[in-house]
C-alpha cells in the first residue's frame, strides 16, 4: 500500500464518524499526513488527535459522532478510549449496588475474557449468563490496569444464535488412564507435514520418509467425566522411561515397533495421574502429567488380598 492510499484509508476513517457533516476532506489529509509523516506520530494516535480536534471544531460531543465500530477480539482490546464491537458469550454477572450501573460482569471469547459495565443510562435489555451477543459500539476503557468494556446509550446489544467459544480453561486433573486409542506408541510422523504415517503412507502426502516420534493418544477416567489426553515424547519419557533411544532398542530387538506400545501399556494403563493442562473443545493439552502414586495398582492388590487374608482369619 502506498503513502497516499494509507493517508486517503485513514481519511475515510475519520470521516466515517462525521457522517452528514461539512467536513473538507483535504483539511483532514492534510494533518494526518503531518502528524505521521513529520511528526512520527503513530497512525491509530493520528486518527484520534485528527477526530478530537474535529469535535472540538464543530463543537459535538464524542457520543454524537460514532457510527460502525470495527469487530475485535478480546485479546485485541488494548488501548482505553476506543469505539469496538465485539461477539461475546457472558460468563457472569456481578452483583452491583451502585444505581449508575445496570449490570456488570465477565464476557469471553476464545481469545480472553473481559470485564463489561452496563451503564444504567444506557437503557439496555439485560444480558444472560452462558448466552452470546454482539456488543456494538462499545468503548474501551482501563480500570486498575485491566481493560473493560462499558456500553454506553450509543452501543447495541444484540443476541446471537452462535454460540462464541471461551478460551481453553487451565485445570487440574485426577484420574485413572483408562484407554489408550490407535496410532499410540512408537510412531512415524512425515516430514513434510508431521501426520502420522499409517504403514509408512501419509493421508495427504503419501509414501514418504517419516521420523520417529512417541505418542500417547489416552483416555482419562476422573470417575465424572472422561477426558481424550495426548502426550507426548517428553510426557511419556518422564513417566516410563522410555524415550527414542530405548524405544528403537525395543523395536530393533524384537524386530517389531509395536512392542514399544506394548511395553508402555505395562506400565501406563490403569495407573492414576495428576495431570495438568487446558482443556480445549475435543483434548486436554498436557502440560504437566505424573503418577499420583507409582504404584497404586500394586497397593491396590496389596490391600485386598490383605483384606482377604483378615476375613479368612476372622
Ligand atoms: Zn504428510
């Protein structure tokens, strides 16, 4: 994009917020150029300082002048002071007792969760938890060194029928592997693409040179839920032992790869495991896995035929 095309994109911007005003587009070229390109001022500044000085000129006050703000993601908002629309599901509502407030609370998107403020003069139906909307034309502001979103008379809240996805959640988890699923153990990955190779075939690239991986694709019984868990070379080298070096012994030794899988099922299934990580939409993306006892299993057999022992004592 040249100079001159930046400036007329930038020019339209402000203009956009003046609609059905008489204002001289070369006016507002003019300092926009000088603010860039003399005074180096950042572009998004420039566009402020242009608009404030507008409003000023035509003696308008800031809430007359918005009309579309752009879509930004959470993580996007940054910056105190700026016109956004952002499609957010409401994950809770605060209890406020200040009459100046409607209501307050969190909204999320798969890329953060901000706070949001509902000025009670803003006359807006009010918003549910767990449902999704568009927050149009709201502004940006910082509050003890965290962004929010307060929505004003000139904003709209409206509901979607999509259902807007929250960022993946950082939990703990306890509990039994319970399975482990096909494509598990001493693996093949092709090297254009990094999909497992299914005998030496990728699914996109076709018979390809691969590289040795280890992988664990596993299920974990926390007696609730169940959770699809993936871990990887370090995970499982950690636990068992076994990195690539050994895992190509086994293999070459017994001429068989699977036998890494199985040796791995030995002294994986059935184990418990603290696991921490973020759950996503389908896996738990392990961060950090370890047993929670080594050998639960053992002490397990160990207490019942214990137990057994003392009933037939009894
Ligand atoms: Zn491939």
């Amino acid at each position: 994009m040249s100079e001159r095309e930046k400036i007329d994109i930038l020019t339209e911007r402000v203009l956009s917020r003046f609609k059905g005003r008489e204002i001289d587009p070369k006016e507002v070229s003019k300092r926009l150029k000088l603010l860039i390109h003399e005074f180096k001022v950042p572009e998004e500044e420039a566009v402020r300082t242009v608009t404030n000085y507008l409003l000023k000129e035509l003696d308008v006050s800031r809430e007359e002048i918005v009309t579309e703000s752009p879509i930004k993601s959470i993580s996007e908002i940054n910056r105190a002071g700026e016109w956004v629309s952002v499609k957010a599901k409401v994950m809770q509502l605060w209890d406020t007792d200040s009459p100046n407030l409607s209501q307050v609370g969190l909204a999320g998107d798969p890329t953060g969760i901000i706070k949001f403020v509902i000025w009670a003069k803003s006359r807006k139906p009010e918003v549910k938890e767990g449902k999704s909307y568009l927050f149009k034309n709201v502004v940006t502001d910082s509050f003890r060194g965290r962004m929010q979103i307060n929505v004003n008379r000139n904003s709209d809240i409206i509901e979607l029928d999509e259902d807007i996805g929250l960022p993946p959640r950082e939990m703990e988890l306890i509990g039994a592997l319970v399975a482990i699923q096909q494509n598990s153990g001493f693996i093949q990955r092709c090297k254009l693409c990094n999909r497992v190779l299914k005998k030496g075939v990728c699914a996109v690239h076709g018979k390809v040179d691969g590289y040795d991986d280890l992988r664990i694709k596993g299920v974990i019984d926390d007696g609730v839920s169940y959770y699809e868990v993936i871990l990887n070379q370090e995970n499982i080298e950690k636990l068992t032992g076994i990195g690539i070096e050994e895992a190509r012994r086994i293999a070459s030794e017994k001429l068989d790869r699977e036998f890494v899988l199985e040796e791995l099922r030995k002294k994986l299934l059935g184990y418990y495991f603290r696991i921490s990580g973020s759950k996503g939409s389908r896996y738990f993306l392990v961060r950090e896995i370890e047993f929670l006892s080594p050998n639960v299993v053992e002490d397990a057999d160990k207490i019942l035929s214990e137990t057994e022992k003392l009933m037939e004592e009894i």
